[in-house]
C-alpha cells in the first residue's frame, strides 16, 4: 500500500519530492513536498479520491504538540511553498506564503522597521503556516497577545480539494466568519494553510531587558508580580530555572524617554533578586530569546506538562507541582513559566516522571487550571488527557462537516479529532 | 402562531418577557438601517441563560425561526426579522456576574450595555477597551455578534481580542459553556469562531471579558484641515511613521457643521474642511514624544490649527462631537445611510476621493466620519426612505462605493457586519470555495439554518431560504 501511495505522490510532486518523516512517536511515513498550490492540492485530491488519510505540517518543529494520527496514510509539507506575497511597509501588514521560515519573515519586515509576531522559538526552521495551526503565541505574548490575534486572513487548501480564503490583509475586517481563527491552533485538521496574513507592530525606539537571580521560586514570582504593577508595561516577566536556582528576565520595550525615566522602578522591582543586570537593544533581544528557547529541552523535546490558567490559579498550580514532586521523591522540575500571562512549562525527569505526572494530573484537574502533556509518551498523554475540551461535540462536528471523509488524518488534537 | 407554543414560552419568561401585541413589535421591525424592515411573530426577553435556552428548546421543536436581538442598534440589518419568526432580545439581561480585578475579567450577561462594564469597573483603575461610538445603548451581546469596534480599537484591537469566554444557547436550546477565561483551551478557538457570527449560530448569554488598565496620561488633539486630503494624508504617514496613537479619526465638514448644531457640539471650528481627532495614551515621557512626533506630521501638511484638550472636561467634550456624530446628522436629513467598509491605509485618501465623486455622480449628500488609523470608512448617505427614486439611489452608491473599496484591496465591512445589508456584495469579495467553506461552518452550529436565517452568507451558497426583504 505504502509503495504505491509512494509511486502516486512522486507522479505529484516529483521523485525529489517524495521522501519519509517520522512521526513524533515513531511512525514512518511517506512525505510529499509540493512546490506549487496544484501539487497541493493534488495532493489533497488524490487523499480524497482513495480515502486516505494525510497529516499536513511545515517542519514539524511543533508536530510533537499534537499525539500521532489514528491512521495517517502519508504527510504533506508545505515547506517548499515560501516566499513572501506583499509586504506593505505603510500598512504594517505582511501576506506570506505557509512555508516561509519565520526567521526570514521577521528580517525582511525589520527593514522596513516592523517587529513579526509571533516571536517563537528555532525561528530559522519555524514556518509561518506551521507556528498559525499550532496556534503559537510567542515570548512577548503578555505584550502582543496570542497568535490568533495578528492573523489577518488566510487562504487555506480545503478537504474537498478547493481553494479557500478567509479575512484579508486588513488590519480591521468583520466580513464573513473569522475561520482563519477557528484555523489558527487546529493543528492541520481542518485544512492546509497555504498562505498567511499577519499585523506587524513597530520595531521599538529602545529595547531594555533585565535579567536577575535567586535561589527561590517564590521571590522569582514575586518580582514578576511586582513587575505587574510598575508603570512601564514589560512585554516579557518570565522565570526559568529549577530547584534552587532561578533566573528572571524582564523586557520593556518603546519610547526611549519613558525607559529612562522609568528603570528605577523595575530596578525596584527586582530588588530581592541578586546579579540583576540591564540590557540594552541585540543584548536584551538575546535575553528574551533565552526565554524564548527555553521552551525546548536541548535535545529538542517539548515540555512534559504544558499549563494554562488564570495568573491566580496559576500561582496555586506551581505550588501544587513542587509539593507533588518533593512528596514524591522526584527531581526537581525544570520550569519556564510567564506568570503575568498566566502558563507554565514543566520538565519532569528521573525515574518516577510518569507517576508525578499521574499525580499532577488529579490535582491539576481539581485546581481549575488547564493541564497538556505534549512531551509525555503518547499512551500516557492519552491516559493523562482524558476529560474532553469544553465544546468537543461542536469541535466534532466542525471536523465533520469542513472534512466529512477525514482527508486530514483524526485523532491528533485532544478528544480525538 | 400556535396557541400551546405561546403558552409554554409565556410559561418560561412571563407575561413581562413576552411581546406580541403588533403595536408593540414595531420596535422589533428593524436595526438601525431603518430601510429594511420585517415584523417578528413575536418577540421573548428571558432573563438568563436557563430560559433562554428553554424558549430556544421550544422554539426547535416547533422549527421557528429565531433572531437574537440586543439594543438594535446594529447598522447592516443583523437583527431584523426577515424571515419572520421569533426575536429572542436580552434587554432584561443586564447583570455584571463577577468582576475579578486580580485577573482582569469580568463575566457578564449579553443585554449588559457596553458603557455600563467600564463604569463599573473604573474603580478599580480598569476599563473594557472597545468603544462602539453606539456605546451608552449597544450590548456586549451585540458587540460579540459583530465583533464591534470603536475609535480605541485602533490600539487595543476589536472585540474579538477581548473576549476570553461565552456561554452559548445553540440552535436546539442546549448550552455550550466555554466561559473561560483561561488562556488557550485546547481544541479548536469556537470562542474566536463565534465572535463577529452575528447571530447565526445561535445566543451568547453571558459573557466574560478582558479589562484593561486605564493608561495614566492621555492627549487628546484635535487637528484643523481646510480638506478631507490633507487629513487623510497626514493619517497615512503616521501609520508609515509606525507611530502608536491609541485612536485616529475622522471628521468631514458636513458632520461638523451637523455637530456643532446639536447637543454634541464640541467646539470643531464650523469652517473647517476636516477635523482629526487624534488620542495618545500611555507613561507622560511617551505621550509627549509621540504628540510631538505627530504635531511635526501635521506641520508637514496644510494645517489650520493644532489643539490640545486642557482638561478631561474638553476632551469629553471632543469625543462627545465625534461619538454623537451620527445621531447629529439626523439634523441634516430624516435618514442616514451609514457605509462600513475597510482599506489599506495606503490608500485613504483615494478612497475617500472615490466614495465623494460616487454621491457627487447620483445626486446625494455625503457625510464623512470615520475609524481613519484602522483604514475604516464611513461614508454616510444622507436620504429621505419616503423618496424611494431616493432610496434606489442610496443603495447604488451603497454598493459601488463597497465594490471600490473592494478593487482597492479592502472588504465589504470593518465593523457593522454583512447582516442583510451586504449580503449581494458577499460574491464579489469570496469565491463560491471562499462561502462553501463559510456554509460548511455554518451547518455546524445550525444544521436547519433557523439562527438568524438570510444574514452574513448569501443564500445562492447556502441554498437558503430568504423572504424578501423590502424597503418600507
Ligand atoms: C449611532 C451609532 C453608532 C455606532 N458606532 C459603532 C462603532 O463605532 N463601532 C461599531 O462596531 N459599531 C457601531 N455601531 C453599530 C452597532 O452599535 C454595533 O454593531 C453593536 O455592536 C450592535 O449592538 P446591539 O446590542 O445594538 O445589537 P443588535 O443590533 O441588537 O444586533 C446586532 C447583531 O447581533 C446579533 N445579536 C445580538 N445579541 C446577540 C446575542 N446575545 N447573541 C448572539 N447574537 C446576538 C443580532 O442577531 C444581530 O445580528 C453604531 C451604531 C449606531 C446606531
């Protein structure tokens, strides 16, 4: 079956464009790399004439957010289909095909003194198609807000094999359903992005970053919280570390006269901390991608527990998670977390992670706050995430009617779909 | 409509929430775009989310029609009954549910009045960010439905970046409850799919929402142009400029004169060609820079006049001009045809050229005032619906003017929604593909496309069923 799935997608894309991906999992699958729009969409044709199921990506730099496909028959990627479509330096937005990297996107508009968000991590591989349908906010969300809000429009490749637009490149537009919102974090399986619009915001006059140390987490969240309260707004308050070392980093960016005349009061802010130090313009842009990368393991891997809550609750969830792993005898987790914007990050290793995590995700679930597992193997994840999104029976039948036959393969967000 | 329906409805929101006398649904008729009109069968105004969801529950099993109504303030027909049927309206659903000022949410019912949360919370040192100019009457209900903007969404987004979660009455009276406000939930964003719906795929009944921190400095200017050019010229090079105001707008020489005879008068100088009124909020060192920064751009341009509201007092004051606009043209004409649509703002001044010399070449009198930093027209008709030559005229201008801005690279509304109004345009901007997939989204919620039926997508896509709906 493989080989002649194989044969079809070469006599689609070309035999250069037909290689294997391997699944986060460990599934192998064959890969087809269209270079154009009707390779594309060949491609979705022919999965919807034989009933096959297919799972759409850029890179795959974000694949492991989402648990295998039931069944996944071969992979489209839409990474050959880059470039940039019109960027419009007096209208602050950018349209760009789906496979455009990100890191290309972000200095293209910079010379045209635009900041790209989403800022989010390995932005050289990151594509812009790949980042919407994971629905990637970035480590400036507490500034810019989540992902979904500066997409503009997009034009996706539907189940049935048609060309679909939603919004525009405008900046305010109300005409027909905001679908690119329902199609920013659906993880491919609705459609296939094809190309995206994105607000642009102004590359800053100043950029500051702050970076402190302590040896406890609550000091750390306490300056976060205090940098809650100081008048310049910071666009990153994140804490990473583990244990008993922990390092905050604080970013401000805007007018240079009101930077200076309000660093006294971060400095204050951050008073508890020891080796505060201040950065200014590529220096405290390297310090917010340190908080950026920090997202990944090393070795790539996402975050064991991935947590989204009120900043209230998520207070009360961080205590949970270090009393659960010192009861336990586990190690210490690794944490990033941006208390300000209310989500956390989590590490758990050593030889009782999967216990703590069994643990954690009672405890969790009774806290109120939002609890996803995208680094644990996917039998436990799957053991772990059982209570159905809120609004699943609407999801199913979004999935039903936009993708009836299941051309984009189930089963890879939560509930299954 | 059957007798046994109407008793059981009568049962689950009482004599007080049920309107049928005809005399009494006149007011249901129509929204603010008074030229298009229909009649409910009847009209119900429960009082929370339990009855609303017991009358949608009835009104399934007798397969009526429902339009969710809020203040009927909308501008493109979103809450006329064209279809006949039964309105379903919030106005007894005006409760604050809870006000959380640690995380800066508020849960809401849907009939509240947008201007009431931000009083509400300005103790607090917050305010709900979207201001509709219709904010002292339109409901959250309404904003969500439309996905409402305002003069400040040009710095703090639509609504849609301010709702964090709904309770939602679907098409069958059962509830789906996403009232956050939890960041990210998993699956897909039906809270984002739902904002700026319209009514079509069923009633939010309550609401929660994100508050903002109430900046500690604003500026307001008021700049004084001899033309609508020159305004529009100096808007456009702030945005090149990338300079961050909180709110640009608009004013043309016929709206100030209509406000400065009302009750809104401002203080615009009556000879002016165009007024800007320009906000800059934020840290005091900021806001002097970028006023500076933007009093050069005027200079650049043939400006008359640079103002700074001295106090709070005069800066109400302008914004009451500008908010009060369109009830001041009443003044001018007994109706107003208010058009909505959006541009690159590249191009305002082209588009504002366009849309002057498309009245100019029907005869009508045009009105300017509109959301200039966010490449938001409001080219207004002024018109008399009992001259129905008049009234032919005014939706010919209507559509060219919408399929200008279209060629130009912009779409059909920015803010007031497709509704019925723009339902005919909706094929010149999407493709068949483009509706399909709208259609397929559509069924999801509403499989008998009883919610708000004949708004938003047209029909030939949808096969749907629309009464005609006729100018009074
Ligand atoms: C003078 C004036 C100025 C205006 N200025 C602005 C402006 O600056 N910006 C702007 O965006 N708009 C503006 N508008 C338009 C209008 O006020 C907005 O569209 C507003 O959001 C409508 O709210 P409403 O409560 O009046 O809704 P309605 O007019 O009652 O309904 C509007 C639509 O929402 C649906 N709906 C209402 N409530 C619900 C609910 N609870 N659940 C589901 N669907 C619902 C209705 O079916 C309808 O389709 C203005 C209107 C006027 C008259």
């Amino acid at each position: 079956m493989s080989d002649a799935i194989r044969e079809r997608l070469a006599e689609i894309v070309g035999a250069d464009g037909v290689s294997t991906w391997v699944e986060p999992g460990g599934r192998e699958l064959p890969l087809a790399v269209p270079r154009d729009t009707d390779a594309a969409t060949e491609l979705v044709r022919f999965a919807g004439a034989d009933r096959l199921a297919l799972v759409p990506f850029g890179l795959g730099t974000k694949a492991g957010w989402c648990s295998p496909a039931e069944h996944a028959d071969f992979a489209l990627s839409t990474r050959a289909l880059s470039g940039i479509l019109t960027y419009e330096p007096g209208d602050g937005t950018v349209s760009a095909r789906a496979g455009s990297r990100m890191a290309d996107l972000a200095a293209t508009v910079r010379e045209g003194g635009h900041r790209l968000v989403p800022e989010v991590t390995r932005p050289a591989e990151a594509t812009l198609g790949g980042v919407v349908a994971a629905g990637a906010s970035g480590a400036r969300r507490l500034r810019f807000g989540p992902a979904r809000n500066h997409v503009l429009g997009v034009r996706a490749l539907m189940a049935d094999g048609t060309l679909a637009k939603s919004g525009g490149q405008l900046v305010k537009n109300v005409t027909g359903y905001d679908l690119h919102r329902l199609y920013c974090g659906s993880h491919g399986t609705l459609c296939v992005l094809l190309e995206v619009s994105l607000r642009l915001f102004a590359l800053a006059e100043r950029e500051l970053a702050f970076t402190g140390e302590t040896t406890e987490l609550e000091v750390a969240l306490a300056a976060c919280r205090r940098l809650g309260e100081v008048a310049l707004a910071p666009e990153v308050a994140a804490v990473v570390g583990r244990g008993d070392a922990w390092r905050v980093t604080a970013a401000f960016s805007g007018r240079a006269p009101s930077l200076e005349a309000h660093t006294g009061e971060v400095r204050d802010a951050l008073g508890e901390l020891s080796l505060v130090t201040e950065l200014e313009g590529a220096a405290a842009e390297a310090a917010v991608a340190t908080v950026r990368d920090a997202e990944l393991a090393p070795e790539g891997s996402w975050p064991t527990l991935r947590l989204a809550a009120t900043r209230s609750k998520l207070a009360g969830a961080t205590e949970l998670l270090l009393s659960a792993a010192s009861e336990l005898g586990a190690p210490p987790p690794r944490i990033l977390t941006h208390p300000l914007v209310a989500t956390l990050d989590a590490r758990l290793d050593g030889d009782g992670a999967d216990d703590l995590a069994r643990e954690l995700a009672t405890v969790l679930a009774a806290s109120g706050v939002h609890a996803r597992w995208p680094g644990l193997p996917h039998d436990l994840r799957r053991e772990l995430e059982l209570d159905p999104p809120a609004g699943l029976a609407m999801m199913r039948r979004l999935k039903d009617s936009l993708d009836p036959d299941g051309v984009f393969a189930r089963g890879r967000t939560r509930g299954g779909i | 409509m059957d007798a046994s329906l109407l008793r059981a409805l009568e049962a689950v929101v009482g004599k007080d929430g049920l309107v049928s006398q005809p005399t009494r649904l006149v007011p249901y008729e129509s929204d603010g775009l008074a030229i298009l009109r229909q009649r409910p069968d009847l009209v119900l105004l429960p009082r929370d989310t339990g009855e609303a969801a017991a009358c949608y529950r009835l009104l399934h099993e007798a397969q009526v029609p429902i339009v969710a109504r809020g203040a009927g303030t909308g501008l493109s027909g979103g809450a006329t009954p064209v279809a006949g049927g039964v309105v379903v309206g919030t106005a007894r659903m005006r409760d604050v549910l809870e006000l959380n000022t640690e995380d800066r949410y508020a849960r809401v019912q849907a009939g509240l009045v947008n201007a009431s949360l931000s009083r509400e919370c300005d103790p607090h040192g917050l305010f709900y960010a979207p201001d509709p100019s219709s904010q002292r009457a339109c409901t959250i209900g309404g904003n969500v439905a439309e996905n409402s903007g305002g003069p400040h969404c040009f710095k703090y987004g639509a609504t849609t970046q301010h709702v964090l979660g709904l309770v939602i009455v679907q098409h069958d009276g059962t509830v789906l409850d996403l009232s956050g406000p939890i960041v990210d939930p998993d699956g897909y964003d039906l809270v984002g799919l739902f904002v700026g719906s319209e009514g079509t795929f069923g009633m939010a009944t309550e609401v929660t929402l994100r508050l903002t921190p109430k900046p500690p400095v604003v500026e307001t200017l008021l700049a004084v142009f001899d033309g609508l050019e020159a305004a529009c010229d100096s808007v456009t090079e702030m945005i090149a400029e990338r300079l961050e105001p909180s709110a640009i707008e608009i004013l043309d020489q016929l709206t100030i004169r209509a406000v400065e005879d009302s009750v809104f008068a401002a203080g615009y100088p009556t000879d002016a060609g165009a007024v800007l009124l320009v906000e800059v909020e934020g840290l005091e060192e900021e806001v002097a820079v970028t006023s500076e920064d933007i009093r050069a751009i005027f200079a650049r341009h043939p400006v008359l006049e640079v103002r700074s509201a001295r106090d709070p007092e005069e800066r109400l004051k302008l914004w009451a001009g500008r908010k009060g606009a369109f009830g001041a043209m009443g003044r001018i004409a007994p109706d107003l045809y208010v058009a909505d649509a959006c541009v690159p703002r590249t191009k305002l001044a082209e588009m504002v050229r366009a849309t002057i010399e498309i009245a100019r070449e029907r005869g009508l009198r045009l009105a300017t005032v509109f959301h200039a930093g966010d490449g938001n027209l409001h080219p207004n008709i002024c018109y008399d619906r009992r001259d129905p030559d008049e009234v032919e005229r005014v939706l010919d201008a209507g559509r060219a003017i919408l399929e200008r801005c279209v060629d130009a690279g912009g779409s059909l509304t920015g803010e007031h929604g497709v509704g019925i109004e723009k339902l005919e345009q909706m094929e010149y901007l999407f493709s068949e593909a483009d509706l399909a997939a709208m259609c397929r989204v559509r069924d999801a919620w509403d499989p008998e496309r009883r919610m708000n039926p004949g708004k938003l997508v047209p029909l030939r896509a949808c096969g749907e069923i629309r009464a005609a709906a006729l100018p009074s």
